[in-house]
C-alpha cells in the first residue's frame, strides 16, 4: 500500500503509528469487533478465520509481512467481518481510522491499490467457497495445495511457506489426519516433494487432476 508514497504521506503516516507485539495464538483482531484501525503486519504471520453456522471455525487465508488488514471496516465503518490470529510471534502497527481514511481517499495512488486487493480478494473468496463446496475431504485437500501453487524463476511449481497441517485442516473442514494422509499419498506418488516448509510440485498435471477430481494413479 505504502511503497512509493511521496515523502510528506511517509511522514505522515510514521507519526500517526503505533506497533504492538502478540503472541502465538492470540486475536489480533475479532469479529464483529470495532474497526477502529487499519493495520500492517511488519513481522510474523497471521490467519483470518471465520465461525460457520454451526459454530465451526475455518480458516480463509494467510496474511504475510508487509500487508496490511481492516481496510474493509476503515471503509464502510461497519463492524469487523472476520477474525484474525498470530500463527507465531508477529509484529503489527496500527493506524488510526481518520488517519487511514485521510491515507486512502485523499492518495489516488492508494485507493487504487485498495481497490485492486479487493477484486483480488473477491476472487480468491469465490474460489475458496467452491473448494469447501467439494463432497470429498482429500479433494478438497488436493484443490487447496493446487490453489497455493506459484511458478517460481525457472519454472519450477511450488508450495511457498507451506501452511502447518492443522491450519490446512481449518480451511478445508476436515481433520489434521486427512490432511497427513492425503499429502503423505502425494509424496509417496512423487506428485509432491517437502523442501523444509515448501513443497515442489514435481508432477504439477497430476495434482490439478487430483484437485479436479480425477483419481490418483494406481489409486483404488
């Protein structure tokens, strides 16, 4: 949001600032909850979760260093839509609402972004909502690994920072076990290969084939 603003914006926002830290586990945001501020997130990493009907939590998406969160409520000064947890110790600033409204509606160059991040995150909401619609569990795996796929220089297809197991079981409403097997079958099928926290997708077909539906090979 911030990256090439002229030097009176920095200024502007650097004073208005505040940086807290939290720990592993604890809301950084609730919702419902007053949006008060807009926030970035310097370091760390954090989730946005949501509570289904039935009182169910899942997990929607990721939120990395460098990115900031809450634009929705600074906007349209209605509560906040989702809720959102420390995955590790992270470092966040907060600004306040009359400073971020003044940040994006008197800087074209910010509402634009803002307005681009929110087409981008319609679109990824439209896909998340058709892989929770999936009937079977490790599909819905499959089609998750599949949406977090990237080509990185030279081609090769991987899984960058890859979620824990429990975190990818909150997204996919399944269990921590239907994960591990379904990524373990992966491996074991050479579709997939761990690199530390990423995955490389050494048979990128197969996987979209997975996620699409299509039976594994030399799967029953």
């Amino acid at each position: 949001m911030l990256r090439g603003l002229d030097p009176e914006t920095m200024s502007f926002v650097a004073r208005s600032l505040t940086v807290k830290r939290v720990g592993k586990g604890v809301h950084v945001l609730h919702k419902g909850g007053p949006g008060d501020h807009l926030l970035f997130l310097l370091a760390g990493r954090l989730q946005v979760v949501d509570i289904t009907m039935e009182g169910k939590e899942i997990g929607l998406s990721f939120i990395e260093p460098g990115d900031y969160f809450g634009e929705l409520s600074i906007i349209d000064d209605l509560p906040r839509s989702a809720s959102i947890v420390a995955c590790e110790v992270s470092l966040i600033a907060l600004l306040p609402r009359p400073q971020a409204q003044a940040l994006i509606y008197k800087n074209p160059l910010v509402a634009e972004r803002v307005l681009k991040r929110m087409t981008a995150s319609l679109r990824a909401s439209s896909n998340y909502r058709a892989i929770l619609g999936l009937p079977n569990a490790f599909q819905r795996v499959y089609a998750l690994l599949q949406q977090f796929t990237i080509t990185a220089p030279g081609g090769l297809v991987v899984i960058e920072k890859l979620p824990t197991q429990q975190e990818m079981a909150i997204m996919v409403n399944t269990s921590r076990e239907t994960v591990s097997r379904a990524v373990q079958g992966l491996i074991q099928r050479g579709i997939v290969e761990k690199d530390l926290r990423r995955l490389i997708v050494r048979k990128p077909a197969e996987l979209l084939a997975a996620a699409n539906g299509e039976a594994l090979a030399g799967q029953a």
